[in-house]
C-alpha cells in the first residue's frame, strides 16, 4: 500500500505514535513506495555525532562541524547539482548539536528542556531564513516520547522571497532529542517539486539511524 508521511500523519492525529512505529512505516513505504528503481544512495556516517544517514548520488554534498548538506539538482546530476541554489534546490540537512548539560535526562525531562514551543520557534528561519514567524506556516506538529528520546515532526511552508527571487518552499522537519545530542533532519524543495520528490524525502528520513553510545566505542 502506498503510504507516504502526510498520509501517516493523518491517520495518527491525536494518538501517541511510538518512535519505532513511526520509523518502521517509513521503512515500509520506502521498499514499495516507488514504481521503478529506488535512486542509487550514499551512506555517511559520523563516529563523533553517533549517525549515519543515506543521501541521493548525484547530489552535492556540503559538510561543516555538526552539519551535511545534500543539493541536488532535479535530475540528480552532479554537475548540475554542484551550480545548484540551495535556497532554490531539493535539499536535505542533517544537523547534530552536543548538549552535554541533556545526557542524563529522561524523555520528560528533555520535552522540558527542549518543549514542542521551542521547536517550532526554531522553524521560521533554520528552515525557511524567515525572521518573520507570521509568515511561515507551521502544520501537523508532533511530538513523541520513547525509549529515553524525544521526536518532534512538521510539516513547514515557507513563504516567497521576492527581493532573492525565491518561490514558496515546502518541507518536512524531524528534530530527535536524546540525552546529550539533538539531531535536526530537514527535507526542503521548492513548493511545486516537493511531492514529486516524495520517494526521495521519505527514504532519506527512513534511513537515518543513531548509534548507541556502548556500540560506538566497541
């Protein structure tokens, strides 16, 4: 059955949604979600952050202290991708921030610490550079507590920029608090290319997975 994340979303409004469950029907809708060949992927994976995320061949790939950034032009063409705008282009960000003062918190102690309003107040210009929160449109947030870690998830509009000559721009926010590390996975695109990105957008999130601190040092 073809099930893509809006349409999960819907369904679970107003229920708890375990991270797991969450996590396994993104996995479910990837391995049928489309009807030809799955786009060829690279792995990254960081020892110091504890992640690894798989990201779209094809792309360009940007790395600074905490951050990986993929472009991708729109027909994941490296030498396309490597002239792309990112504020114009697919683009997937995965972000991991230490926050050692969290690493002995339980998940309601980090909703505090971290709360659903903070989230969103981050939105408006970590995902859209808007300074403006009236003019970003923040829908379907969610928060989930399980198994020590905290996950928040909207779906974000972002408004036009005329003066950059920006058009509206959609995209999807996975922020994972766990004790000692925040992880922020954002998948953006122009308004018009977003859902025709969707088997991309939902593999990307589907494949991220965090490495238990025990496992790391083995």
């Amino acid at each position: 059955m073809d099930l893509g994340l809006g349409e999960l979303r819907a369904r679970t409004a107003g229920t708890p949604v375990p991270v797991r469950a969450l996590l396994a029907c993104l996995l479910a809708f990837f391995a049928g979600a489309a009807n030809g060949e799955p786009a060829a992927t690279n792995t990254f994976e960081n020892a110091r952050f504890r992640y690894s995320v798989a990201l779209p061949q094809g792309c360009r790939y940007e790395e600074g202290p905490g951050t990986l950034d993929a472009v991708c032009s729109p027909e994941l063409d490296a030498d396309k991708s490597g002239r792309a705008p990112a504020a114009a282009s697919l683009l997937f960000e995965v972000g991991a921030e230490p926050v050692p003062e969290d690493a002995d918190n339980a998940p309601a102690s980090l909703a505090r610490r971290y709360s659903e309003a903070n989230f969103k107040d981050e939105l408006p210009e970590a995902i859209c550079g808007e300074a403006d929160r009236a003019r970003v449109k923040i829908d379907n947030v969610r928060q989930v507590l399980e198994g020590g870690r905290v996950v928040y998830t909207a779906d974000v509009a972002c408004p036009e920029i005329r003066f950059l000559g920006l058009g509206e721009r959609a995209a999807f926010a996975f922020f994972l608090i766990t004790p000692g590390l925040r992880y922020r996975l954002v998948a953006r695109a122009p308004k018009e290319d977003f859902e025709q990105n969707r088997a991309l957008i939902d593999a990307f999130f589907a494949s991220f997975r965090t490495v238990p601190l025990e496992a790391n040092k083995q």
